[in-house]
C-alpha cells in the first residue's frame, strides 16, 4: 500500500531531483534502491546525514549534468535519526526539491524478516527485536511525518516494492527494461551473458560470394542480400511475435536488463544484418530501451 501525503511546506523552487529513501530497518532499503538505480537515478547508500547539504550542492552545481540522486539514510547510530530529521526539515521548510520515501512494515513482520536472517535489529543492544524496533519506530516518528511517499512494504514481496517504486518514480515514457541485440559468431563461441540466443547460419552465406565478402552487414549490399533470402523476413517477424510475449514477462517481474543474441559463423555478415533489423523494429513497437551491439565485428 502507497501512502501519499502532502509535501511539510512551500513549494519547489528548484529543478533538482533529490530523494532521501529511509525508513524502518528491515522494510526494504536495498531492494527500493536497486529499482530506483535500475530508473538510472544516482544512489548514494549509507551517507551520513551531514553530508546530504553538500551533496545537494554538488548536484545544483552541476547544472543539470547529473543524473538525479538518491540517498539512503541508514541511520545505525541513534544520534543520526536527529541529525537526518534536521537536515530534510531545513530543506523542505526552505522549499528545496527533496523529497522523502519512507518504508515502513508491521512488527510482526520486521521480526521475522530479520529473524530469517539471523540477525540483529541495529537499535536492539541487550534487549530483543522487538525493543529494537519500537526504538527505531519512536525516532522516526518525526521523519515519517515529514515523508512525501510512505510504502508499507508488510504485504509485498521484492518484485511487488520495485514496482511501487517504479510506479512512484518512474517518469512517463520511461522503460525500465533495457534490450541489447547482440550480433556475433559461432566461431568466436556464444556470449555467456546472453538471455536468448538464435542461429541464423540457415541463411545463405554472403562470404562466399566474392562482391559481398569484404563488405558487413552494416552495409546494404550485404543486408539487402540477407533480407532477400526466403524465410529472412518471416523468420524476423515470428521472432519479435515471441519477443512481444517475453517481453512483457519481463516487465511484470520487473525486470531491469536482457540480452537477445544472433549468430552466425563469423558475426560479420548475416548475424549483423538480423540484429540491426530486428533492433530497429522492436525498438518501433515495444517500450524498452533498445541498443544493438556487434561483438564480432571487426575481427579478422
């Protein structure tokens, strides 16, 4: 459940995307962190409250240059919940543009989450869990006041919190899926990192014939051979028909990354020109980030 509440005062006066990600121990920290690293933001873990002021002053500096910035107050030490109170109150009340994401979760399920990892709560000392807990919720109280988007993580699982996330931070028209097409050569062995991997060596080979061999498929007379061979362009639109239903998988398991690779014998020719097909149309229909690559291209 997303919480949404009003920002503590004024309006923004600046551009600057800075975001405080805190909260209960135990509630999600790290995984909200990677969605929002995964949305291309600049993720500073562990800083210290004193200096969020001249990090917000590095990124004003930079006039637009840096990514937006995210910092996780993992306030371990009592005197920092004070501290870090301080300094996003000072901000807000100036209007500055920041904003706070607070996770909260139940007690019952903070005890066992870190019961599940056997260890324990960084407020706890001789005490248990729970003491622990109710010390870091009584002095967070005032920050969770301040928060400008609470999610109570008690009910979702990690897939379920990136996509809170993505949802809360994610700007319109942005993707966070980012396709690399990767073209290269049997002969040079299959990239180890590749999500899906397809041989296209049924295609006539354009190094046996003299005219096209000193060529690649980057050119048209090599890609236009490719393309004309029978089953070339059949072959490219059922692919993409699977493609369009992985792809979507991806999206509702949130996932960031994939790797779709085509090869050939030597990734010079027909490899080459699939992938720059099969790049330029998935990039028309789909709403990931689409790159292409050629990994052997060049090699002799």
């Amino acid at each position: 459940m997303t919480e949404l509440t009003e920002p503590s005062t004024g309006s923004t006066s600046t551009a600057l995307e800075v975001l405080v990600l805190t909260g209960m121990s135990g509630a999600g920290r790290s995984t909200a962190a990677n969605a929002l690293e995964d949305m291309d933001w600049y993720v500073v873990d562990n800083l210290p409250p004193q200096m969020i002021p001249p990090l917000v002053e590095l990124v004003a500096r930079a006039d637009g240059s840096l990514p937006k910035v995210a910092v996780v107050a993992d306030v371990r030490a009592r005197s920092m919940f004070s501290e870090l109170e301080q300094v996003i109150g000072d901000y807000m009340d100036q209007g500055m543009g920041i904003k706070v994401l607070y996770l909260d979760a139940s007690d019952e399920v903070l005890v066992r989450r870190f019961e599940s990892v056997r260890r324990p709560h960084p407020l706890q000392g001789d005490g248990t869990l729970i003491d622990g807990i109710e010390a870091e919720r009584r002095a967070l109280g005032p920050l969770r006041n301040r928060a400008d988007i609470i999610i109570d993580t008690s009910d979702l699982n990690v897939h379920q919190l990136s996509a809170e996330v993505r949802a809360a931070f994610g700007h319109e028209g942005s993707s966070a899926l980012k396709l690399t097409v990767m073209s290269f050569g049997f002969k040079y062995g299959t990239p180890k990192d590749a999500d899906h991997l397809v041989d296209v060596r049924f295609l006539p080979n354009p190094h046996w014939i003299p005219h096209l061999r000193g060529h690649t498929g980057l050119e048209a007379p090599v890609s236009d051979f490719v393309l004309s061979q029978p089953g070339a362009l059949t072959f490219v639109d059922r692919y993409l028909s699977m493609l369009d239903i992985v792809i979507e998988g991806y999206r509702s398991e949130n996932r960031s990354f994939a790797t779709v690779a085509i090869g050939c014998t030597g990734g010079k020719h027909r490899s080459v020109a699939i992938a720059e097909q099969l790049s330029r149309r998935l990039a028309d229909r789909t709403e990931a980030t689409v790159s292409v690559r050629h990994r052997d291209l060049g090699r002799e």
